[in-house]
C-alpha cells in the first residue's frame, strides 16, 4: 500500500451485493426461507395479474417492494440464527473466558443485550486506535502518563467531530469511545486481525465497520473491515497511507490539529461512502454523502475530497465499481433480488453523486 494510494480489489459495493446473491439467492442454508419466498413471490404474481387495469410505475413499485421485502426476510433470518447461537451456547463460561481478549471499552454483555433487543437499520461504525504521540525517545509504547492522557484527549477530540457528522449521514451509529478500556490497558497497543475476528464473532449478526489504523514506519495505515448478517466472515480492505511524524504531533500542537482533521476527514468520508452503498442496497435509501459535504461548516471538508487526489479517487473509484456491478449484464443473478427498475434507479443515483465530484 503506497502513501495515499487505495486498493479495493473490486470495490466495497461489490462485496454487498455479492454476499446478498449468495445467500439470498444460491445459498442451501435458507431452504426454509427461499421456500416461503417462492410461496410468496407465485401469490404476488398472481395478484398483479388480476391488477393489470393499475398503472405501469405502480406495477413496477410493487415489484420492487416485494423483492426488497424478501431480502429482508433473508436478513432476519440470519439475524434470527445468530441470535439463538448465543442463547444456546454456555455464555457464563465461554463469555467470561472471552471478555479477557476481548479489544474495546464496549463491553460484550452490551453488545449481546443490544443483539436481543434487534437492532434498527444502521450501520455501526468503529474506530480502533493506534499510538500517534511518542513518548521519550521515540518510544510508542509503555509511554508517560502525560503522554497516554494527550492522546486521549487527541481520539475524544476525533471521535467528538466524527459523530457530529454522521447526523448529515444518517443511518450510522458511530460507536464513541468504543475503544478505550476503563482501566485504559489498551492505549498503547496496536490494532490488529485478531481485534476484529474478536468483534467480528459477537457483532455478525448487525451491519458492521470498523477502521483499523497503525502507525507504522512514519504513516498511520488505514484499513477497513466490513460485514451485515448475510457475510461468514468480515472482508478487509486496505485504503490509505497518512503521513505521519509522532514525536512532532506531540510537542506541536498546530501539526497535532492538522493530524485530527485528516483522520476526521478521512473517516467520515469513507463511512459516507460505504453507508450510501449499503443503505441503497439494503434499504433502498437515498445517498447522504453530499449532504454531508454541502453542509454548512463543511467546507473545508468537501474541499478536502474535492482536492484529495487519494479521497477523490476512492470515491469515484467506489462509484465505478458499484455502478458495474449493478449492470445486469454483468451480473444477471441480480434481477432475482431487484427489478431492472431498481438498478436503473440506484445507477441513476450514482451518477448524481459523481456529478458533484466531477462539477
């Protein structure tokens, strides 16, 4: 991964779509649902034939509701399975063994209670942490107590203007402060695979994203992992390469800002993203991303993705490779999930967002 550069093999979008083909539509597992499915989809059928008098655009809408509706029930279903996975399981001796390797501040029985209770349509969202101030000489780890309190101060300060923006967004609930322990045991360590498989074996059954940075040979390394209740397991996706100089972000405070308002940039950006594709797909919402660009107070943001060669790019890239993915001609598994209609639509609704990028 090269400074500032992005590797997607493929896209992020793709990824949504793919997993609801395979499961929805190829998987075994769901017999039960596919079978109830059919049942449905002969009776819809049949009703819109003896409504052929209603007019074209309502047909279609009806269609479209329909197929949304069964990607829904595919949905519940995992969500539903993974549920009595652990009701089923002996939770006070394997979560109590657990809980020790457990990497945020969040504590599992949140999580599992939250799981029960059903979650609604959002996106989770975490940040990890990694080291970004240095101790004495150099050291990034087993640093002074004024060090560990600085960088803090320096994620609750991050964590504070990412939420903010996910009111623009929408559908997304950025989990603040996710990562900090009580006892704060985990502030020097670096993130890793192992965290997310952790948060990945309790949160698999809800729509997830958790950004992975590690600072490393003078750049904080981006990646994301991502997964909703139709993935087996989360797909990771490298992006971008900051540079950075931490003994400098600690003894000066102009640059530390400037460290903060990328990273806030970067993340919010990129969850914009992401969210647009999977609420499009999933919930057939509207895209937020220029809703967050254009808003007042915004504007040093938008100009940093306008200007970004890096964050551009990664937009339009996404855009791309989403609006290939929903050409049936490439992938004609997709008019048993969405009526041509539909894919026209979200198309459509792609190339308004490339219009802003490309004005």
């Amino acid at each position: 991964m090269q400074n500032g550069s992005t590797d997607l093999f493929g896209g992020c979008g793709a990824f949504w779509v793919a997993n609801s083909i395979m499961s929805t539509v190829l998987g075994g597992r769901n017999r039960e649902l596919q079978e109830e499915a059919a049942q449905q989809n002969e009776a819809f059928q049949l009703e819109l034939e003896r409504a052929r008098n209603i007019a074209q655009d309502e047909m279609e809408a009806e269609k479209i509701a329909f197929r949304r509706r069964m990607m829904a029930l595919s949905r519940e279903w995992q969500r539903d399975e993974r549920a009595k996975s652990f009701v089923n399981m002996n939770q006070a001796i394997q979560l109590n063994a657990y809980a020790s390797q457990w990497p945020l501040g969040l504590m599992p029985s949140t999580i599992l209670s939250q799981i029960k209770q059903g979650y609604q349509d959002s996106l989770n969202v975490i940040l990890l942490h990694t080291p970004v101030l240095a101790g004495e000489n150099g050291l990034m780890t087993r640093r002074g107590t004024n060090v560990r309190s600085a960088e803090i101060a320096t994620y609750k300060s991050l964590e504070e203007y990412i939420k903010n923006d996910m009111s623009y967004v929408g559908n997304v609930n950025f989990r603040k402060d996710a990562w900090l322990k009580a006892d704060q045991s985990n502030i020097d360590s670096f993130s890793s695979s192992a965290d997310i498989m952790n948060i990945h074996y309790l949160m698999g059954s809800v729509p997830t994203l958790v950004f992975l940075p590690k600072y490393q040979d003078n750049a904080i390394f981006i990646t994301a992992a991502m997964w909703d209740e139709q993935a087996e397991r989360p797909l990771y996706r490298p992006l971008f390469a900051l540079p950075h100089n931490p003994k400098r972000a600690l003894d000066d405070e102009k640059y530390r800002k400037e460290v903060i308002e990328k990273l806030h940039y970067t993340i919010s950006i990129v969850t914009g993203v992401i969210r647009d594709q999977y609420a499009m797909l999933t919930w057939a919402k509207q895209p937020t991303l220029h809703v967050m660009l254009n808003a007042k107070g915004n504007e040093r943001m938008k100009q940093f993705a306008l200007q970004n060669k890096s964050i551009r790019g990664f937009i339009l890239q996404e855009n791309e490779n989403l609006r290939k993915t929903l050409d049936a001609a490439n992938s004609p598994q997709l008019l048993q999930l969405y009526e041509q209609s539909d894919l026209n639509y979200m198309i459509q609704m792609i190339d308004e967002q490339n219009k802003m990028l490309n004005a």
